[in-house]
C-alpha cells in the first residue's frame, strides 16, 4: 500500500491535543521542581536555558536540590549563595562551573564520559529531566538532537519530564528520540541556540595539526575534540580520502571535512556510510547541516564512547589535547596541579578504543610552551596533584609543533628522549638534566 496522506490519516494519530495539554511556560516547568529533587541536564546545547533561568528565579523557595550536568553554560545558579537551595554536581567542568568547583561551593563527580549513563543508573536518583529537543513529528516524537549523550538514560529513570521546543534545533537519526508520551511539560523557545564560534587558527596550531594528518592514513575512521588544535587537523585532512568519524563531538570542522567528500565513512567497519556521535556543538551551519542529514546518527555516550565499540572500527585515529606531559608520558588532562580545570572527558574512553583497533593510533596533543613562552608543558614531572587523565601505559603519540614523539611500546629511557626532542629548544637543556638526575638517561 502507497504511503499517500490518505493512508497515513489512518495510522497516525493526533497528537496536537496532547501537546496543547502538556504545554507549559517556563515558569510552570520550573513551579513543578520540588525541594530535594535531583535534577538531570544534557551537555552543551542540550541545557533547556529558558527552564533553568525560570529555576534560578525561584531559587530561594527551594532546598537541597541536585543538579547533575556535563558541560554547564548558564550560571543562573552558580553562586556561593545558592548552594543550600541548588546544589551543583559537575561531571565535567566548564568555563561556568570551574570557579565555584575550584572554591569549593560547587562538586565535580569523576567519571569516564561513557559510564556517565550507568553512573546515573546506578549511583544518582533522577526526579526531574530537562531538555532541549527538535519539534515534534507526525507521529509523536521529538529527537534530543544536539545532545544524546546519557540524556536517554536519564529519561528512562526521571519521574518528570520537561522539553523545551526549539525550532531551530536540528532532527536527528539514531538512537536519540522522545516520545510525547514520554513528557509531562513542553516549553517553547525561539531563541537562537547557543553555539561555538570558530576560532583562528595559530601557527603553533597548524603545525601540530600538519604533524598529525601527516600520519593519518586514507580510509581511517576519526575521533578530534574541540578546539584550535582538531580545527587545525580537519583542515590538513581536506585533500585525504575514505574517512571515516566516530566521535563523541561534531564539530563545524567535521562539515568541511563530509560536504568536501574527504570523509564519506565508506571504509568504517562498522556503521559504514554514518557519521557517528554523541553531541554537538558549533555554529548555525553545523546545526542545518546535521538537521534531518541520514549521513549522521546520534547515540547514547554508553555506545558512542565504550573503548569496545570503538575498538572495532579498523584504523581508529583518535586526537585530544592535555595541559602538562611527563618524561614518562602521563598526560594531565584536567587539572593544572591540585586546581581542577575540566574532567577525564572522553579522552581515556577514545585512547583505549584506538589502542584495542586493528591500525588504530592516538594522538594527544600540546602547544610546547605556556605563559607566553616562559613555561615548558613537557616537564619531569607532573606539578603535584595533577590529574594524571591519560596514563603511561595507554599514551601513544605526544604531538607539539615541534614533531611527533611514538611512545607506547617504548621504553622509559626512550620515552625521555624523544619528548625531550619535541620540547620548546629553549627547555631541552633543563630536561635533559633532569632526566639524568632521575636515572632516565
């Protein structure tokens, strides 16, 4: 049978009633948050901005409520004062979150990104889900577009459900869709969604990024993060081809790379054809590139970012970037000494998938120098407390603009010596010394 208008009439019911009854403004949404709930929001773009500014105004009537969120962007509530109403748990520290977790007033839950859904299934009550999403279909479904990530767990387990509409926000494929029946409160919203400008990029930049896409070979399935450095090695990988993207990030860069044809994911060995991630973040043209695009699918963090999954696309490229690199190779991610800075991310969840891949290979990355040239990032040692994100026995590649140092397989001797190679000139001396004083060379 033809699927004409006609027939479809006949299969899809209406759900216009459903949604004018469950619609809410965002005060209403925010009147249904009780003290001590615990309260779940996506990363990024997903953050339901309207219903989180209309609960920090009624902040002061409320107790002991949780929020727990990767990657917050509205400080409403990121004040010393508000702690005893909303209380903040971050599972990754954002340029929002990091002051009140670095005094103190706000927590940070340390996690690898991909257990995040099963820590939240396991360890953390959910009451209250918020959510951005695309509009709703004939048959009743929004998709959580922009951020999937543990935002399908948290729906399975949250006693109250709150959507906000945007019309901007892209339809996505995948494992990412929310049924009307599944919602107790729709907040519409036309404001513009946020999105991540593009940086320029530096010359240290480019050439970390010439480095590395000198090393990726055609028909590899790729994983960057964000910022300058990934940018920098999209850019470089234009002129390849057969890529492939297995990512928890989409980025503007990853566009260039698919409308160029450079990535058509047609060697992947697994989702071969689909470009596939967790969450988003950029600019308009990414968002309209995604929206209804069947290259892309979106999936749950637990799937995107399980070292396993990853492990079995052949030829896994996975690129990330650390703050400070010792002689042995460990890789502070995520905090600048004791001073938490961000989270373990997905970092260590893409290093080991690359590493149980056939061909597989991960590169972290580093500009050489900090503080205008007057600090090497390559030191002897980590700064004490340091987070060690990435550990000696998982590191694979150590990128500055100075070169590529190989170091899994290696031995500690030789470890010391090729990072020594690509720090800043101006500090090799100094660690070559160090390196003596602690029998490494």
């Amino acid at each position: 049978m033809l699927n004409t208008a006609a027939n479809l009439e006949r299969f899809t019911p209406d759900f216009s009633a459903t949604y004018q009854q469950k619609l809410s403004t965002p005060a209403e949404a925010a009147a249904s948050v009780q003290s001590g709930d615990h309260l779940c929001f996506p990363i990024c773009a997903g953050e339901p901005t309207l219903l989180v500014q209309a609960l920090a105004e009624r902040m002061h009537e409320l107790e002991g409520v949780v929020v727990n969120q990767q990657h917050h962007l509205n400080p409403a509530y990121f004040t010393p004062e508000a702690r005893p109403h909303i209380r903040v748990n971050s599972w990754f520290t954002s340029g929002v979150s990091r002051k009140g977790v670095q005094a103190g007033w706000a927590d940070f839950v340390p996690n690898y990104f991909h257990e995040v859904p099963k820590l939240l299934r396991d360890y953390w009550p959910i009451d209250v889900l918020g959510t951005v999403v695309s509009p709703m279909d004939e048959h009743g479904y929004f998709t959580c577009s922009l951020s999937v990530a543990y935002t399908m767990e948290a729906l399975k387990k949250a006693k109250n459900v709150i959507v906000q509409v945007n019309p901007s926000a892209p339809r996505t494929h995948g494992n990412c869709h929310i049924h009307i029946s599944q919602i107790d409160h729709i907040i519409e919203c036309s404001e513009p969604l946020v999105e991540l400008a593009i940086p320029l990029i530096t010359a240290v930049e480019e050439a970390i990024g010439g480095h590395i896409a000198a090393l990726i070979k055609d028909g590899s399935t790729l994983q960057l993060g964000i910022g300058g450095i990934p940018n920098a090695v999209c850019k470089a990988l234009l002129n390849k081809k057969d890529l492939g993207i297995h990512t928890e990030m989409i980025t503007d860069g990853m566009v260039d790379l698919m409308v160029s044809g450079a990535v058509n994911n047609a060697q992947k060995t697994i989702h071969r054809g689909k470009t596939i991630g967790t969450f988003a973040l950029g600019t308009r043209r990414l968002y309209e590139f995604m929206n209804e695009n069947p290259m892309i699918e979106m999936h749950p963090v637990d799937y995107t970012n399980d070292p396993y999954v990853i492990g079995q696309n052949e030829n896994m490229v996975s690129i990330n970037a650390t703050i400070e690199v010792d002689l042995l190779g460990q890789c502070a991610s995520e905090s600048i000494g004791t001073m938490h800075w961000s989270g373990t991310g997905g970092q260590a969840d893409f290093v080991r998938g690359a590493n149980i891949s056939k061909g597989g290979q991960s590169f972290i990355t580093l500009g050489s120098t900090a503080k205008a040239g007057t600090v090497s990032k390559i030191v002897p040692t980590l700064q004490p407390g340091a987070v060690v994100t990435t550990n000696k026995n998982d590191v694979d590649h150590v990128v500055t603009e100075f070169g590529v140092a190989k170091l899994r397989g290696k031995t500690a001797r030789d470890r010391a010596l090729a990072l020594i190679e690509i720090a800043h000139p101006d500090f090799r001396d100094e660690l070559r010394s160090a390196a003596k004083a602690m029998h490494r060379i």
